[in-house]
C-alpha cells in the first residue's frame, strides 16, 4: 500500500485541529464509545466490557488515533510497532471491513460534538480517520489470509468443545478443546493467544476473552 499523502487542506485542518483532540484526551473515546454503543448496542458482544470499564480501551485508542494522525502528517506509513498489536486483536475478534465504516460515522459524529461542526475539519478528520481504516483493513486481511491458507486453517470462528481440563498450578487450569468438525487445526506457536467467545450465567452480552495457547 502506497504511503498515503493527506492533502494540503486536510494537513492544515488536522495540524490546526490536532491540539484540541490531546486537550480532550479520553473524555474523546469516552463519548465516542458511549456514542457508538447507544446506536449499535449489539457491539457490546465484541468490545471487552471490563476494559471498557475500567477505561483500558478508551486510553488505547486515544493514543492511537493521535499516534496515527501524526504520522500520517508526516506523509509516513503507520509503523508495525503501531498496528501490529491493534491488527492482532482485531483479528483475534473478527473484526470485520464493514465494521470501519461503523467506528468511521461515530468518531466524525464525536468531534461534531465536542469539537467543530466545521464541514471543512470533518472532511479532513474524514480523510484521516479512511487512511488509518484503509491500512488496517489491508494489515488485518493480511492475517486472516494467512492463517485461512494454513493446513488446517480457518478464517472467522470455529466451534470447539472442551475435551480435558487439568490443574496445572494453584492458579491456572489447562484447557484442552478439540474442533466440533472433526477436522484438522493449523499449527500454533507456544505462547500465541486465542479468543474464546462465552456468555456467562448472568451474563448480559457474549464476551471475548483472551488465552495462551501452549504446545502439548
């Protein structure tokens, strides 16, 4: 993917702009979440309630919205050191193309209300933020493609049962799941995490949750 160069516009908008977005800092994501959830609630069954919670989520994508906007300012490349942890969870919870679009609508609609209802700065926050959607997106394929084309690969997710749970310390269980299906599974590297999608007794919303894969 070519280095995406901003227009002149947008660069002055978004250099202008860019200060009152760090003043706001994660009272930004704040309203943004809680702006996405009131109109898309069925999203809570893919965001971690409990980092939404405790504020996790709302910090992590302040500084990446702002770490991103700098670079792309700079006429750079977002950096793997950047996305390579974003790419990797959003993958880990089938995060889909269209769901950019969604986030896209919700972060114009924050800074419409917090910031500027200046059409020029939302054209230009609009042509960052596609920049940022359109080098995930191209990153996150990459991932679902090469685990899809592994012996034993899959894309999306994939029914399991738990086949054997053992105590392996005081304070961890080891799980072992086999694949419904039947069908092989594609190799894994010891200490690589999965996602296991639960709905708890109780449980208002179907949860992700993160663990470590070890090697038998």
């Amino acid at each position: 993917m070519a280095c995406p160069i901003l227009t002149s516009t947008t660069s002055e908008v978004v250099t202008k702009t860019l200060p009152l977005v760090a003043d706001l800092g994660p009272k930004f994501t704040s309203h943004f979440y809680n702006r996405l959830f009131k109109a898309n609630p069925t999203l809570l069954n893919v965001f971690n309630i409990s980092n939404q919670e405790k504020g996790f989520q709302q910090k992590s994508l302040f500084n990446f919205i702002a770490n991103s906007s700098v670079c792309f300012l700079g006429n750079e490349h977002l950096p793997d050191s950047l996305t390579s942890t974003v790419t990797h969870k959003h993958c880990a919870l089938n995060v889909q193309p269209e769901h950019y679009s969604i986030v896209g609508e919700h972060i114009l609609g924050t800074i419409e209300d917090m910031m500027t209802k200046d059409t020029r700065a939302l054209a230009s926050w609009g042509e960052v933020y596609g920049n940022i959607a359109d080098t995930l997106i191209e990153r996150e394929e990459a991932l679902y493609k090469e685990t899809d084309e592994k012996e034993g690969g899959w894309r999306g997710l994939r029914d399991f049962i738990v086949s054997k749970k053992e105590l392996v310390s005081n304070s961890n269980m080891g799980v072992s799941f086999k694949p419904v299906d039947g069908k092989q599974i594609c190799d894994y590297t010891d200490g690589q995490y999965t996602t296991i999608w639960a709905h708890g007794k109780n449980w208002e919303y179907t949860q992700p949750r993160h663990y470590t894969l070890t090697i038998p």
